[in-house]
C-alpha cells in the first residue's frame, strides 16, 4: 500500500499486510507463557522446544517475535535454518555460516568437533546457550534431526550445549513418534499448541491490528464481527480476507469499511426465478 492510500486512512502501515513490524503483532497469554518459559528457562539450561499447529494459527509469527526478543538480550546468539529440508552436508554448511565456524564437508568429525567447541565457549563465557530456531522443521530428514540431536549435548548427556527450538504442522509430531526419533522425542522440554482461535480472540486480535496502525474505526463493529464469524478461526485467513476488503475500498476511496463492501466481495448473489413458459 503505497503511502498516498495510507494517508487516506490515517495508516502508518497496512495493517493485514504478513510484512508487519513487530509490535503490530498479537501476542496471546498462551504464548507469553511460552516466551517466558523460553527466556526463564531453556536459554539458561539448554534442550528443545516444541511450537505445532495447522497452516495459519501463528507459528512462524511466534517464531519471528521471539528472535526478536532474544535478539534484545545480552550475550544471546541466535540463529535461525532457512532451510530445513536440506540433506546432512548442507545442513552443516549452513550451520557453520549460522555460527561463524569454517567447516568442510568432507570431514563431518571436524564439523561436529568445531561446532560443539564455539557453543561450549560461548556457555563458559556467558553461562548462556545459543539458541537454533527452525520453522517448517516437518520438512527436516531424520537423519538431520538426529544429528541436531547428538550435536546439542555433552558429557554422556549430562550437559546440554544448544537450545533448540522447532516449529512444524501435524507432520512433525508424527515425525517425532517414529521410533528412530523417539531419543529426540523425548528431549522436548517445552511445548506450544497453536490452535484455531476462536471469535472472541480472532476479534481482540483484528482490534489491535487496527489500532496499532492507527485507525482503530478503519472497520464497523459489525463488519468485524462478521470477519471473524467467516475467519474459520484462522488468522491468516482473517486477514486475507481483511486485505482484500482495504484494497477493493482503496480503490473505491471509501473511507470506512462496511458489511455493505463485503457483500459486494464475497456475499452470495441471489438468483433470479425463471420465468414460467
């Protein structure tokens, strides 16, 4: 949305664009919860944590907000798998780029070597362990997440040198029941369900999406109480649907958005009778 439209809705951005500044975002209890356990607990004593739910209920988000606030930490570092489908080489090609450690291929001992090497000394040095975030992690090969696996501890596995932290569909926990990934399984320390949300929080969550860019009225109450009624509780949905009402009016200049403007959108015409012959 280019800023002439923003300015005709008083918007300092789009409030439904997936490309949101942080502090657009809406955070639940549920996953403050979690954002503490991560920064009180796992952080400081190492493991994995788990984040799952369908397509759409919020997980990459929550993934996005807590690299930022860990990023807000002192002596935290934190790297993120940009591709988690890759094969054991190149899994460790880009974790060598993640934390700064040549590594060559061909000598996989070394790689493990070298890696475990800089997140000891960063644990001896700030008593803290980096922190691997890995979204769409049910496309990861088991054969990668078991080397994640043996990478992370120490000492018989008695000292844990990374915290770990997945997020995936249902696939990933089907994946982790499978009994050549029980160990890993096992190891999960902390959880997060992301669930379809219902009216009540789909609404909370559209309210903040517009006052936070600056139009808290952009909506009437009654078009957003019909969004979230046709949202099937998923977020992204709500606010697909949202992006198209704000551009259709955008181009219409209408200053308000309406049940009038969705109807003419997504309402189902009615069909004319036939005339009898």
């Amino acid at each position: 949305m280019n800023k002439k439209l923003l300015a005709l809705y008083g918007l300092k951005w789009n409030p439904f664009s997936p490309e949101l500044p942080t502090e657009a975002l809406y955070i639940t209890p549920r996953i403050e919860h979690f954002y503490w356990r991560i920064e009180q607990g796992l952080i400081q004593e190492g493991g994995f944590a788990l984040i799952t739910g369908d397509p759409g209920t919020g997980k990459s988000v929550v993934l996005r907000l807590l690299a930022e606030r860990l990023g807000q930490l002192r002596d935290i570092a934190v790297g993120a798998i940009t591709h988690p489908s890759s094969n054991l080489a190149d899994f460790y090609r880009e974790m060598g780029d993640l934390f700064g450690v040549e590594l060559k291929t061909h000598n996989r001992w070394g790689g493990f070597k070298a890696l475990r090497e800089r997140w000891l000394a960063h644990l001896e040095g700030t008593l803290l362990r980096p922190v691997l975030l890995i979204d769409e992690a049910q496309e990861m090969h088991p054969a990668v997440l078991n080397e994640l696996r043996l990478l992370s501890s120490t000492q018989f596995d008695s000292q844990t040198l990374l915290t770990v932290v997945l997020a995936g569909d249902a696939r990933l926990s089907a994946k982790l029941r499978r009994d050549e990934l029980l160990p890993l399984g096992s190891r999960l320390r902390t959880r997060l369900a992301m669930e379809y949300a219902d009216r009540k929080e789909l609404l909370a969550c559209l309210k903040h999406l517009l006052a936070t860019a600056g139009n808290a009225n952009l909506m009437t109450p009654e078009l957003m109480q019909t969004l979230c009624d046709h949202a099937v509780g998923n977020h992204r949905v709500l606010t697909s649907i949202a992006a198209e009402l704000l551009a259709s009016a955008a181009q219409q200049e209408i200053t308000q958005l309406d049940e009038k403007l969705y109807l003419e959108l997504f309402g189902t015409p009615t069909s004319k009778p036939r005339k009898s012959t």
